[in-house]
C-alpha cells in the first residue's frame, strides 16, 4: 500500500457529477445514516449513481488498476493476461456512517472485490490510501519484501492503523511477497539491459534499447507498488539518459 493522490485526476466534470448527485440524494442518505445511529431497522438507499462507468474508470486509472489496499491488480489476473476490470468504487468512511462523504470524490478509493468485503465487515480504523499523512509511516522492506512501519516518534499514532491495515488486507502475505520479490527482479533485469544498450544505441542498438525500455515502462503498469518502484528505479534511470 501506498500513496495515491486522487486530487491529481478530479475533474471538473466529476466535481460537477458528484454535487449534483449530492444535492440530489443527500436527504435520502440523511435519513439512512440518522436510522442507522439512532439503532432504527433500514434499508440502504439504492441509488448507487458513483458506479458510473467515467467514475470508476477515472479512479481505477488513478490507482493504476491496483486496489488501494492489497495492491493487486484489478485488470490482470496471476498469469499476467488481462481481464474484465473487477475493481469497485470503495467508500472509506461507510456510506451508513456520513451522509456527505457518499457522493465525494475524496472518500473513494479503487478496491479490489476481496478489500471491498473485508471492508464491510471491519469498517473503520485503516490508513487511508487516498491521505498522505497516513502513507508517511509506511516504509517498504527490499530485504524480505514486506511493507513496514517507520520507527519514528512522530508516526506513533498511526501504529495500530498500520496493524491493522496489513493484517486485515493480507499486505504481506507470503504470496504478495513472492510476487514482489520476482516483479523487482524484472525491473532490475531490464534496467541492466537499459544500462548494456544504452551506450550503444547510436550504435545499432537503438531497437534493443527501445525493446528494454518499453518491457520496464509496461512491467511497471502493472505492479502493486508503481511509485515505489518509480522513486527507486526511474531516478536511477535518469541518470542514464
Ligand atoms: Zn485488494
């Protein structure tokens, strides 16, 4: 899990989208959030109008189609070929907990099918992907993989946040760990081929080192961890250029 500023892709056409949804709905939600918190029986409203094709296909791209929270991809399946998009439209702050927060662009975050369930059932208590003050703490391990806390006094408040979000989302379970592990093997492997080709472009090797350059570009599409990756490797490779 990392940092993913949706700010950057709101659009005014979103922004527009949402308020007029809100000033729609807003009553309805009202009401269903003072039901819920005042313990009365009551169905959830089914307008659902953020499931709109140009929403989620704005989010999934702002997330690079990984899920904001275990970081799988939601376009590709484990072997790489690429499938129907699965992610959802996740609410962070629940729909049953604040009416304003339905229709906002700020509390979405790109969610894979298994992060939307497991979501539903803890709720609250997460780091938030979509908050940079929460990503600080985050530190990624290159010795085993895993993503770790940073041991700094300043982030103390977010340790049980950060518990709990790697356990309840799997963040560094054996398998995502493996898939890590062999992803930044292939990065380094096409930065070596970059690094060889790179000298001899004008020299009749301009297709190899294009071929390079265009499998890292790709491989990095489709990793759980694009701008780490990026802030480690694509410095390095502006140095080359
Ligand atoms: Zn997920």
């Amino acid at each position: 899990m990392h940092f993913v500023d949706t700010q950057k892709c709101k659009t005014d056409e979103i922004e527009k989208y949402l308020s007029d949804k809100n000033e729609k709905y807003k009553k309805v939600w009202k009401k269903y959030v003072d039901d819920k918190k005042n313990g009365v029986i009551t169905k959830q409203p089914t307008d659902n109008q953020w499931n709109k094709p140009f929403i989620k296909e704005a989010l999934s791209d702002c997330f690079f189609n990984n899920c904001g929270y275990c970081g799988k991809s939601t376009i590709y399946d484990e072997t790489g070929e690429q499938i129907r998009n699965e992610g959802d439209v996740d609410h962070f702050i629940p729909k049953s907990k604040d009416e304003k927060k339905v229709y906002s662009w700020d509390n979405y975050v790109w969610s894979c099918p298994i992060c939307n369930g497991r979501l539903k059932v803890a709720k609250l208590g997460f780091l938030n992907p979509t908050v940079k003050n929460d990503c600080d703490c985050i530190d990624f391990s290159f010795k085993n993989f895993e993503y770790c806390f940073k041991k700094e006094e300043k982030y103390k408040n977010l340790k049980n946040k950060f518990k709990k979000t790697i356990n309840t989302f799997s963040i560094n379970n054996i398998n995502f760990k493996q898939k890590r592990k062999v992803l930044l093997e292939e990065l380094e492997f096409y930065i070596e081929d970059i690094e060889r080709y790179q000298p001899l472009k004008d020299y009749g090797k301009e297709k190899e080192y294009n071929e390079a350059l265009s499998k890292l570009e790709r491989k990095l599409q489709i990793t759980d961890f694009k701008l780490l990756a990026e802030r480690i490797f694509i410095p390095k490779l502006k140095t080359h250029h």
